[in-house]
C-alpha cells in the first residue's frame, strides 16, 4: 500500500470515530497543551495548562472551568500590575472561586486554544476527507510503544500529517494540522469509547456572573 492510501486509509478512520482522546497542543499567541475526551455532539472534558492543570467541561452550550492555583496567581499578578485599584475586588471574587467550578456560555469562551479543541466537529473542519498525495516527513518516532511514521499532504497552513504505526495498520496515531492559522499537533487514541460527562454539583460551581471581578480584560482601560 502507497503512503498517499495508507494517510487516505487513516484520514477516513479518522473522520468516521465519533469519540476520542487527544493529547497535545494548540499553538495559538499563548500555546495550550490539553488533556482531553471529546465527542462530535459537543461534550469535552478533561484538563488544559501546565503544570498546575485547569479543569474543563463542555456539554453543548455551558462551560465549566475551574483553574488551577498556578493560573489564578497569574491573573493576581496581571490584576496587580495592570488593575491596582480593582484588585481588592479581584482578591474577593478570587477566595469565592477557590476549588470551584466557574460557568459560562460555551459560545462566550471564542473559538481558540482549547475550546477549538473541545468543539471537535468546528476543529475538524481542515482536515480533508481524502489527498492526492502524500509522502514521509519527518523521523519514526514511538508514540505509546509503537513505532510510527509521519505522512504529510500539503504546505504551509494547508499541512495536514497523520502519524500511523510503521509496520502495519493504519489507524491514526497522531495528527498535525492548522486551526485558524494556528498549528495543532495532538497524539490520538481511546476511539469510539463513551465520554460520560456530568455537569459539576451545585455545591462546586458558580455563575461567571457571580464573580465578574475576575475578568481582568474587560476592566482594562478602553476595553
């Protein structure tokens, strides 16, 4: 089998799995690295950041995200520097929010990083269906024990590559390709596999509303 029908042969697995794992990176002005299981319905769950990890969870239309202490500090900071003088405000809404879940319309959150991740059908859209041609780039590498191979159609923004085992199978291992301009480059696995997602309980969220303090961007002068 030719690499132009052995990536064919991946890519049409690929698009036909209606659930996944990805591990990897978007790499957007601020690269995400993500942990996630993702479905074509809008479920996603899983963690984004290093190497305190935030937590998250898509279920359609409602996101839930709670930050790691690494991230929450990172904002203090920014909101010190940049908002001295809401940061008593910032510090309140900061200790209401500590180990909680935070709330907010998935279509509130933009369409990058790791909610281009989580919304795998809009993610998808890129990757084509089928290729005239591809070739080997790249090195072998071992991904999970395998030895795999890196076959690439295109250039530039329209690269697509998918990583599949050396020796027989052509199950996608891997996939490279760009969202919005942006590179995405994720290890895949964990096909077809149910994403039970649950909203968090009552006792462990809160409404975006409930703590606007913490959006330092929308209280920078001329925002």
């Amino acid at each position: 089998m030719s690499d132009t029908q052995r990536m064919n042969e991946s890519l049409t697995l690929f698009k036909g799995y209606r659930t996944f794992r990805m591990e990897g990176e978007y790499r957007d002005e601020m690269p995400v690295r993500v942990d996630l299981r993702v479905d074509r319905q809008g479920r996603c769950v899983g963690t984004f950041g290093q190497p305190t990890p935030n937590d998250i969870i898509v279920i359609g239309g409602r996101t839930w995200i709670r930050e790691g202490e690494e991230r929450r500090q990172e904002n203090r900071a920014f909101a010190k520097q940049f908002t001295p003088e809401k940061l008593a405000a910032f510090d309140k809404a900061l200790a209401k929010s500590r180990g909680k879940y935070i709330e907010y319309r998935t279509r509130d959150l933009g369409s990058t990083g790791v909610m281009a991740l989580c919304l795998a059908d809009q993610l998808l859209e890129p990757v084509p269906e089928k290729v005239g041609r591809a070739k080997r780039t790249g090195n072998p590498r071992t991904q999970y024990g395998v030895r795999t191979v890196q076959l690439t159609h295109g250039s530039g923004t329209g690269e697509v590559s998918v990583h599949v085992a050396e020796k027989g199978g052509n199950e996608p291992r891997a996939i490279e390709f760009h969202h919005d301009g942006n590179p995405v480059l994720l290890e895949l696995g964990a096909y077809d596999k149910q994403v039970d997602v649950k909203p968090p309980a009552p006792s462990e969220a809160l409404q975006a509303k409930d703590v606007r303090d913490l959006d330092v961007l929308s209280a920078l002068p001329g925002d």
